[in-house]
C-alpha cells in the first residue's frame, strides 16, 4: 500500500527525498516508489503515489495524445473511488490543482505540477439487462462496455473507438454511432458518482445541479468516479465505408451534402478526408493517396440500409466498399480508428448549415492543397441531437446541423521533419476563420491538445448565451478556488482573472 495523506508536496526540480520507500503495487498495474510520512490511522492508497523521478512515473502520466503530456508533482494511479477521495482531499488541503487522465484520447490542457489521477485500473462494467443499464467504473473503455452490453443484445451510446475512455468522452457530451437516433451520450446517463473538489464522494441524479453541471464541462466539476447510463436493444448495424479518391471527392461532398438532408434519424454518417501514409499498414487501394471516406452507420434493416446509400455509391468508382450488416459488437471496424498513440491537435466548428461555400472552405483551407496536412473529419448532425436533454446538461449549441473537425500532427520547427506548432496554429485559425459565417460555436470536447491558447472567450464559444455564468456561478459553489482547472475551463464567477488559479 502507498500512503497518501501526510505527504507534502514535491517541485518538478525537487528529487525524491528520502522519506521515500519502495512500495509494491498490488493493483498488477505499474509499480514505483510509494512516498510515505503519514501518521497512524491515516488511509492509505492502494494504487501508486509517484513523483518525477520515481519508477513507472513516465509510463503513468503517458496517454494515447502524445503532442502534450502531464507532468504533475505528483500522480496517484487510482485503483478505486477512495483512491480519488483520497487524492482529490490531499490536493484540496494543499490548494494544489488536479487533472485527470484515464486514456488521454482527449488531453485538451496538460497539467504542468498538481496532482494528477490516474483512472485507467478503474475499470469495472456491469450490465443490468432488465432495466437496460450499464454502470461504468472510470476508467472503463469503451470497447469493453460495448461487449458486455453485446452479450444481452444491447448497445450503449459509444463513440467510433474502442480505446477511448467511455466516462471522460459522456462527461464531454458524446457525439456517438448512434447519435442521430438516440442523441448525445450525456442525455442518456442515469447517474455520476463523483469526487468534488472538498474530497467528497456524492451520487448526483438528472434534476441536481451538480448532475448537469458534471455533462458536458469535461472534469471541471469533480472527478467522476463511475456512471450508470442508458443501453439501447441495437444489437445489429448495416454500416462500413465508402471511399472515393481525389478526382471525385468534390462531387461525392457535395451528393452526400444533398443526401443527409432528407436521410432519417436511424442513419448517423460522416465523411473523413485524408491523405492516407504509404505504409503495409493500409489496404493497398489506399496508399500514398488522398481520398474521402464516409462512414455510414445504419441502425435499421440492411435492405432499407442499402436503398439509402445508393446514391452515394451512384457518385462513381469506390476505392473501398464494404458496407455490410454486422453484430453490434463489430462497430468499431466502421471508422476504424488507429490504436496506437499519436501526436495531435484539433479544432472544429459547429454549423447551423452546410452550404456549398462552406465545403469549399474547408477543401480550400484544409484540404489536399494544405501545406500542414489535416485529417478533417465533417459529421452530420440533427435528428435526436437536436433536441434538448435532460435540465441542466451542459451540451449546448443543438440547432447544429454538422460539425467539422481537423486533426493536425505538430512535429519539429522547420529544419526537421513535420510542421511546427506555430503552422499547425496558424492552419487551424485559417480554418475557424474560413467557416466563421456558418459558426454557431465549437464542442469543448473535440479541442484536443494546445492548451495554453484556451482562454474564457473560448470556453464560452462552447456554450449557449448565458450558459457559462450559470456554470461559472455554479463552479464557485463546488469548485470555489478552481482546483479543476487542467481542462477548457469554467472559472468560479467572482475569481480574479489574473489569480494564480486561473489557467
């Protein structure tokens, strides 16, 4: 067991002292050294406590985002809630800030000091298929909460990969494979278990404050430690690929931009465009080309599924098509997300429209002319997303009709190989720019990386009017010295925008 309690905090500069001893990890996750110096009777962690320098602080501050990357004063890898009540009261008696990291698919804000806890031993699922429910411990993925679902014939409401963590991406909204018959993943959550920032453990139910504030700000209210949410009876797609390459993705942009305005809400697509790297690891067709992918997933009959899509198949020539109905349990071949860590930052805007000015814009900014290659990812919105959830979710800007994100891969400054982050910086901007006519806003969820551009206008560009001063006025009352801060933050209303706290 590692001791927590009586611990002090340690600078990034300071080595381990010498009240450090060796402490054996019984979690089967990554050891290290335990810092210890707690009295009797004080609870101690069961995961690891670590500081720089110590065995396995590396490997436990890594996640799936490799452009940033936390580097705390101290990490505490969770193995359970009273590991986070633990960690969350020893930062909050030390005013120290708090991050928190279960895959790191979504890393907006490194944590530079603080306490930094770890999620990823978290991980328990259990299906209830009576009452068609789900409970997710924190640090569950989403592959494994879409197969015990799948045993009962059941799916949740999951995004397009199996590694991405399922709490952190429901606490950013969750726009899923199933978003536009079922809407946002937050909508559908029966209950948060959570650790606000006194070191408290609470339950919060729809119709509480805290409830609502929790979905859809991304951890700036607590570190939520399980959730009970909704499974669908979906226990079958018709859905895949069609991928046309360069001399046709203008005409399939603009037939599919026609074809999703009459589509019905069963039917949830997107289309991605990228040039694909010249590696085995990609379907030969596919190599050292540009091409636009759509991803089509259809949550009813494969017949119907395949009349719907025949004219996006009538635009020409497929370099893949592999459409095809499939167990739910498969879903993840549709987008077929990479697995490995990557480095990345994104931005994205929602649109009220999509006009063909619109798809120019984005081919023009972003597109196979881009001096920074980008991997634009434009996804068809409405249907269930347009209507509202539960009181108080915080996901907002719902008369969205799509949204466009791009990815871009910042790598050394000129002279070496890739782009510097100023080019990658500075494409981006073009880019929000280029689609500011047709902007309602952005999702805070999707603007990974680059955190210390984030400011209050942005934040507040990720929320309806007068949303943010409900959740800042809200923040003051759970997280009043903003100890949550290590996101797209919400400051508590009334604190100095020069303070200390303020990211």
């Amino acid at each position: 067991m590692t001791t927590l309690e009586g611990m002090e905090p340690a600078s990034h500069s300071t080595s381990t002292s010498t009240s450090t001893s060796t402490s054996t990890n019984t979690t089967g996750g990554t050891g290290g050294t335990g810092i210890t110096g707690s009295t009797d009777g004080i609870p101690a962690t069961t995961g690891p406590v670590l500081r720089p320098g110590d065995p396995g602080y590396d490997e436990e501050v890594s996640g799936f985002q490799t452009a940033w990357t936390h580097r705390p004063d101290l990490v505490v890898g969770a193995a359970d809630a009273e590991d986070v009540r633990l960690a969350v009261a020893y930062a909050a008696g030390r005013r120290l800030p708090v991050a928190v990291q279960a895959t790191g698919h979504g890393l907006s804000v490194a944590a530079g000091g603080g306490v930094l806890i770890g999620t990823r031993r978290m991980t328990g699922v259990s299906v209830d298929p009576v009452r068609r429910t789900a409970r997710v411990a924190a640090g569950a993925r989403w592959g494994a909460v879409v197969a015990a679902a799948a045993a009962h014939g059941l799916a949740p409401l999951n995004g397009s990969s199996p590694t991405v963590g399922a709490v952190g991406y429901t606490l950013g909204g969750g726009i899923g494979l199933l978003a536009r018959r079922f809407g946002y993943a937050a909508d559908h959550v029966r209950a948060l278990e959570v650790v606000t920032a006194d070191g408290r453990p609470h339950r919060t139910v729809p119709g509480e404050e805290l409830f609502g504030a929790l979905l859809g700000t991304g951890g700036n209210f607590g570190v939520v430690t399980a959730m009970e949410t909704d499974l669908f009876p979906v226990p079958a797609l018709y859905g895949g690929q069609l991928v046309f390459g360069a001399p046709l993705t203008e005409r399939a942009l603009e037939v599919w931009r026609r074809w999703t305005a009459d589509v019905p809400e069963t039917l949830t697509s997107s289309v991605a465009l990228l040039s694909y790297p010249d590696v085995p690891a990609v379907p030969a067709p596919l190599r050292g080309r540009y091409a636009a992918s759509f991803r089509i997933v259809h949550s009813g009959p494969a017949g119907e599924g395949e009349r719907l899509v025949a004219p996006l198949r009538a635009v020409g020539e497929r370099l893949v098509d592999d459409l095809r109905e499939m167990p739910y349990a498969e879903c993840d071949s549709i987008h077929r997300d990479p697995p490995f860590p990557q480095p990345y930052t994104a931005t994205n805007a929602l649109l009220r429209e999509l006009p063909p000015e619109a798809l120019s814009a984005v081919l023009d900014t972003v597109g196979p002319g881009s001096p920074v290659p980008c991997v634009t990812d434009v996804r068809h919105l409405g249907g269930a997303l347009g209507r509202r959830g539960p009181a108080g979710v915080a996901v907002d800007h719902r008369e969205a009709q799509y949204i466009v994100r791009a990815i871009a891969f910042p790598g050394p400054p000129p002279g070496g190989t890739g782009h510097s982050l100023p080019q990658v910086r500075e494409r981006l901007d073009l880019l929000r720019e280029a689609l500011a006519p047709w902007t309602l806003g952005h999702s805070p969820a999707f603007l990974y990386g680059d955190g210390e551009r984030a400011g209050e206008t942005q934040t507040r560009a990720g929320y309806d009017p007068g949303a943010y001063e409900r959740l800042a006025a809200l923040k003051a009352v759970h997280d009043p010295h903003n100890l949550f801060r290590f996101n797209r933050n919400i400051r508590p209303a009334g604190a100095d925008p020069s303070a200390a706290a303020a990211p």
